[in-house]
C-alpha cells in the first residue's frame, strides 16, 4: 500500500504534507515520504489506531490516497475478524497467510498484495475502525526485524519480520523508475526545418532548436541537429539513428520542428511524413538495442490547415492542397512517449523571435521541474497548463499541447551536476 499511496506523492504534495502537519524542524528533514511516516510514527504522531493527522492532509493534498488506506483497512479488519472467530480452531499454517519457505518473504509485503486484489472490492474510505491501518504498514516497510519462535503468531507478527532496510524493498521501487545508469544519457535528434519551397518560412524555429540543444545537452544527452531536411532527408536522418548501438545509451529523444498536417510533419519540399513512420522506425522489431528504453518524440508541427495570420504570431501549417488525412496511432510496442504539440485538426503557434509557445514551455519546465526530481508525466502535464493559458490576437487564438504515451514506468531524469544557467554562460 505504502509504495502506491508514495508513488501518488510528488514532491511538491510532500512539502503541502510537511506544511499541513506542522512538523518541526527535524521532521522536515525528512528525505522521502516512507521516510516522514516512519518518524510520524515513532513520535506518536499517527498510530495503528490514529490516523487522523495523516487522513486529514491526504484529504487536502491527495485525495486519492484515501481510497488505498480505506480499502486497506476494510481488508486488515476483515483478517482481524476471521482471527478472532477461528483463534481455537486454526492451525499454524492456517494462522499466518504468508508462513512459508524463506523465500517468500522475498514477496512483495502485504500493503503491495492487499492492493492487487480485484478493484470491484474498492471502496471510498470511511470512519470506522482504525485497525489495519497506513501506522502498521509504516512497520511492514521501516520497521525493525522482528523474531518470534511462535510461528501460529497473527498477521502483525509476521508483517513485523520485515526489515527497514530490506534489500528486496529497494528493488522493488527501483522496478517502477527507468533505470538511468547506462554510460551515456542517450542521442537527442533535432530535425529544424525554417524554409519551404511552397509555404511560409518559420522565423523562430532557430530559438526553439538552440534552446533544445542547450537543455538536453544539460541532460546529458548527445544532441545532433538537422537544418532543411526534405522528407527524404528526414526518413534517412530517421534511419540512420535507428541502426545505431543505443546498448549503453539510457533513452532516446527526438525532436521535429516543421510545418506539418494531420497526423504528418513535412520536408522542406513540402511532401509529407507520416508520424507513424518517425515513430515505427525506433520500436524494438526496427531499434533492438532501444528495447525496455524509453524513447521521446516531440513534434512541434501544425496538425490541421488555416490560412496564416499577419501578426508575429504565426501558425505551424502549410497552405497546400487537400490531402490523405493521416490518423497518429501508437504501435503497441511499449515505453513510448509523443508530445504532440497541438491536438489533431489545429494550429500550433510560433512567435517569430521567441519561439514556438510548445517548444519554449517544454524547455522552461524541464530546466525547472528535473532539479526538483518529478517525472516526465508531470513535467508534461505542466506544460500543457502553461501553453493552454498563453494566447493570441487578443485572446482569440489557443493553443492545447497533446501527450500520449505507453511509458510503463516512471521517466525521471537524473539531476545535473551543474545549474542550467551555468552552462550558459
């Protein structure tokens, strides 16, 4: 339970958490949110029979977290019922639902098991007992190694064995992140197209190129950058990065900034790429050494037609003939992520000095939100608050960016070494 009510908890809920519970100096010094309910505890501060403090942030911060502990609790009280009918009858085996060989205590501990039952069972907390509750579980992942010679001992004596440093407990949070400790971050690819033989030039994709390379070079990346690709030198450029070794790289990224149609980008000739090409070329059948690495793709392109506006905020669209409609699908190959830069069928915009608004709000958050150690998702979601507020020609232009992804695990850029600024300068 603890690891999925944690995984629910950014940072910046752990600091409204710290906040709302008034804590002290030392308490805040408390690096993880495992770690502040492990010293809640043992100063009292949330008990197996007091959780009122804990429920009562949760309810302001994370409201969600409130349906994991109430259906924890309907379990534990359950187990603690049927112990209580069947104490005389039950026979050692029967006493303890995870007694077995040694290596069952290598399973997952009983908070991650109560939460896979069937979700029918799911139910909104509520104000009855407080057996069962976040207080024990905080001993199943933190608590001392616990002996006892009585094996037909209850549930609480079991759970109690496992230790607070236990080593299968850190390997089970690391499963949940992307490893990041290859020899190399990965290559970034930059394709920047500025001008077309029959649309409109894109002043201002130069910013948005610069200002990626400069972030994701911060990032550790090795960054390769593109000028006036046609879609033949796209889909070469493409293929080329697909066949290289990626087997020490963590991730790959690739960036296209062009005009573009539905569901396509296009070459400086003005013929259309399909996404779905960009993207097919990097699944595991094409990319081999890509597989199990996440792979970013970010498409700052118009994905629909209107004619261009005269004022210095301009749209990523070309005026062309009407075309074959392409629908972006993704192939169901794992740990991908496309951050589209518009929805289908509208514009995205690009100021013709400082940037694309998509381009410039990813490179902002980034700089801002990986120091702070949050993932890709939520940095994501960010971006899409900032763009979606931004607007133009006096307020009748928007714009909303589109994420879609099939990321199994958590994305969490390591944090640099250095300040962003510093390598600027």
């Amino acid at each position: 339970m603890l690891f999925e009510i944690s995984e629910n908890i950014t940072k910046q809920d752990h600091k409204e958490i710290i906040f709302l519970l008034k804590l002290t100096k030392k308490q805040k010094e408390c690096k993880s949110f495992l770690d502040l309910l492990s010293y809640l505890e043992k100063m009292e501060t949330i008990t197996t029979d007091d959780l009122t403090a804990l429920e009562n942030a949760l309810s302001k911060v994370s409201p969600d977290s409130l349906k994991i502990i109430g259906r924890y609790k309907k379990e534990k009280a359950q187990q603690v019922e049927d112990q209580t009918h069947n104490t005389n009858i039950m026979s050692p085996t029967e006493s303890l639902e995870y007694e077995g060989e040694p290596e069952d205590l290598q399973k997952p501990p009983i908070s991650i098991q109560v939460m896979s039952q069937d979700p029918k069972e799911e139910e909104e907390p509520h104000n009855g007992t407080r057996k069962g509750s976040v207080g024990e579980l905080v001993q199943v992942i933190h608590g001392e190694a616990q002996k006892d010679d009585d094996h037909a001992g209850n549930i609480e004596n079991q759970v109690g064995m496992l230790s607070l440093n236990d080593e299968q407990t850190r390997k089970n949070l690391e499963t949940h992140i992307y490893a990041m400790n290859h020899k190399h971050r990965g290559y970034c690819l930059i394709v920047s197209n500025l001008l077309f033989v029959r649309s409109q030039p894109r002043p201002g994709t130069e910013k948005d190129a610069e200002d990626l390379k400069g972030v994701f070079t911060w990032l550790g990346f090795e960054v390769e950058t593109f000028k006036e690709q046609t879609a033949d030198d796209i889909l070469k450029c493409l293929e080329e990065f697909s066949k290289k070794d990626h087997s020490d790289r963590d991730c790959f990224t690739c960036c296209i900034l062009t005009h573009g149609e539905s569901g396509t980008v296009m070459g400086t000739d003005n013929v259309s790429v399909p996404i779905n090409d960009v993207i097919a070329r990097f699944i595991p059948t094409n990319c081999p050494t890509l597989a199990g690495k996440p792979k970013l793709f970010f498409i700052q392109a118009c994905q629909g037609k209107q004619p261009q506006t005269a004022c210095p905020i301009q749209p990523d669209a070309a005026i062309l003939v009407k075309k074959k409609k392409y629908a972006i699908s993704i192939p169901a190959d794992a740990d991908l992520l496309i951050g589209m830069s518009t929805v289908d069928g509208h514009f995205s915009y690009r100021h013709v000095k400082e940037g694309t608004w998509y381009i410039q709000a990813l490179c902002e958050n980034l700089v801002e939100m990986v120091p702070s150690g949050e993932d890709i998702l939520s940095i994501l979601t960010k971006v899409n608050r900032d763009v979606s507020r931004k607007e133009g020609q006096a307020g009748s232009l928007k714009q909303m960016p589109q994420p879609a992804y099939t990321l199994l695990k958590k994305l969490i850029f390591p944090v640099p070494c250095r300040p962003y600024n510093s390598i600027q300068d």
